[in-house]
C-alpha cells in the first residue's frame, strides 16, 4: 500500500497564511485571531479535478460586516514572500486568482439556459412539453436534488454525506440533522459547509464551482487556465473566525467511516456516545462528522 499517496489525499492549510491566522496541530483548523482581515489561508497541496476543497464554519464573530471568501489560485503559496491582506481585492489583483464572496442570500450564479436545436438539449430546469430538462438526452438520470447519495457537476461525481453541516449534539439535535440535510442552514451560519472546485472544461480550460451545504451554486469563474497547479483559497474574513476542513472520502469508505456508521446505527442519539468507553478523539468523530 503506498502511504503516501493516501497521505496525498489528507487535505491541510498550508503553513503560509495571513498574519492573523493560527492552525491547530492538525493543520485543518484555521481561526483569525485579532481585527477582521490578514486571515487568507491555501491548501497545502494543489486541488486535482473534480476534488472539493470542503470546510465549515466553526466560529463567529459579531461586530463586522462581511463573511468568508473561498475560491482558487494558480499561485504557489510558497512562493508569497507576503501573504495579500484581502483575497479581494489583493490577491486577485495578482493575476491567476478567482475569488467569490459568500454571502447570506445571493450566492447563486445565474446562466444563460443552454439550447439547442435539432438534438435540442435543454439548460438547467427548463422544461420542454411537460418533460424536464435533460430526461431527453443522453442522461435519463432524474433530479433528486437531497435524496441523491452524491451530486452532480458535469462530469464530477461528490459523495453528499459530508456536504451539509450537521447541528451540534443536544436533545433535539435528531431533529435539526434533518434540516441542516434539507439546506435550511444560511450559507454564513456556523456550521455551514462551503466548498469549491474546479471541474474540467477542456483540455487547458475548467471552471470554478461554489458548493453550499450541498447545492452547486454554478460556475463563478468560467475559463480557468487548468495547465498550472490550482490551489485553493480560504479569506476567514471579518464576520467568519474559525473554519475547519472536512475531509469527503470518494471511493470505498475507510475503515474509521465504516466504525462510525455502525456506533452511531446502535445508539439511541449522538449524545449517547459520550457514555462509551471510546477515546475522546473517536467519540468527536461520532458525533460531528
């Protein structure tokens, strides 16, 4: 078995940042701890196609206006003898950057619907005599939006059990699992998980997908020159203090997953975890994953 290339696959922050942040020892929390910029963090390794750089929002801080920033960049952060203080607009003014600014409501990108004629396809949603878009062409795959076990972005396939947040273990957390599944969780909340990738277009070419709580929010940069290494961009920006990376598995699950769905199929309520003779490290696992 080759380690390192399953280490390849353990997603960190890469340990060049703003002058804001600090990492844990894991290098997979970032937390901004004074004033409300410097706080630009990167993977520590480039994306590979179709991979989603995924974290959530951990912690909040009241008292400024603006939330957290994702995209991707062509640049090597080690190669920054300074960090940019913003994402936007200083780093994109770098060149090689594309940056997209999470916001509470308006986060979806809007497209032209794709049509054409003779072997006519449908864009997105449309609807042509009663039937939905796609279900004419080559792929009859319905849309089932949350009931799917993995979404959809042109070719890229992403398993969805990580996607959405879940609430955090209380008595009626059972209940509020359903809906933060169901999307009801606002893109800046804590516990929002936003990703972003990039999905292949061409040869040389891809575009740059947002992911929120499970939901494609649509190609925010379009034509990204794909021949160089893509690293991903995290702003943990005024209002958002704290993320963490939530690593998505997309083969066969590991044998820690496999463990977790059993403990948690034979208890009664994540709470009830706290009460088995586990390491603190597992029931964490348990819990919140």
């Amino acid at each position: 078995m080759d380690l390192q290339a399953l280490s390849d696959q353990f997603l960190e922050f890469h340990p060049n940042h703003g002058t804001n942040i600090i990492l844990d020892q894991s290098g997979t929390q970032a937390t901004r701890v004074e004033s409300f910029a410097n706080g630009v963090c990167f993977s520590r390794r480039p994306l590979k196609p179709g991979e989603i750089f995924l974290i959530e929002i951990e912690e909040k801080e009241l008292g400024w206006c603006g939330h957290l920033r994702v995209g991707l960049t062509a640049w090597d952060p080690h190669s920054l003898a300074v960090v940019p203080e913003y994402s936007i607009p200083d780093l994109m003014e770098l060149g090689d950057s594309w940056v997209f600014a999470i916001t509470r409501n308006h986060n979806k990108v809007l497209e032209e619907p794709e049509v054409r004629h003779a072997g006519r396809r449908l864009g997105r949603g449309e609807e042509e005599d009663g039937v939905q878009g796609d279900q004419g062409g080559g792929n009859t795959k319905p849309e089932t939006f949350f009931t799917d076990s993995h979404l959809y972005i042109d070719s890229v396939r992403i398993p969805r059990d990580k996607l959405a947040g879940r609430s955090r273990p209380g008595r009626f957390s059972h209940i509020l699992d359903d809906l933060y599944k169901t999307n009801a969780l606002p893109p800046t909340a804590r516990r929002s998980r936003i990703g972003v990738l990039y999905v292949p277009k061409s040869r040389d070419t891809a575009d740059m997908h947002i992911v929120i709580n499970g939901e494609d929010m649509g190609a925010s940069a379009k034509g990204i020159p794909s021949s160089r290494p893509l690293y991903a961009v995290v702003d943990v920006f005024a209002a958002t203090k704290t993320v963490r990376i939530v690593q998505v598995e997309y083969g066969f699950s590991s044998l820690q997953t496999l463990c977790r769905k059993v403990i948690q199929k034979h208890i009664v309520h994540r709470t009830a975890i706290d009460w088995l003779q586990l390491p603190a490290a597992l029931k964490h696992y348990c819990k919140y994953e």
